[in-house]
C-alpha cells in the first residue's frame, strides 16, 4: 500500500491517507469537513441575501 501526505484547507494540519484516495480525502477532521460546509452554506445564503 502507498501513501501519501496532505495539508488541510481548513486548519493547516498534514495528515496521511492512501494513495488511491488522494483525491477524494481533502479534509484531516469531520470537524473541518463540517466546519467547511458551515462556510460554504454561510457563503451561500450571503450572496442569495444580496440579490
């Protein structure tokens, strides 16, 4: 099995995962996963607000 190292967008952290997967796994947490939509549904209902 190979891996390989990230660094989350979130908080910064490098963390590892398999190399097959490398693509799908973006975030180190559930919690910066969650912390991520929050921002991306707070974004969201911003711009829909400014219409």
């Amino acid at each position: 099995m190979e891996y390989v190292r990230k660094t989350c967008p979130m908080c910064g952290n490098e963390f590892v995962v398999l190399k097959k997967v490398e693509e799908k796994a973006i975030y180190c947490t559930l919690e910066c996963l969650s912390a991520s939509q929050g921002k991306i549904k707070r974004e969201n209902a911003s711009s829909f607000m400014a219409i």
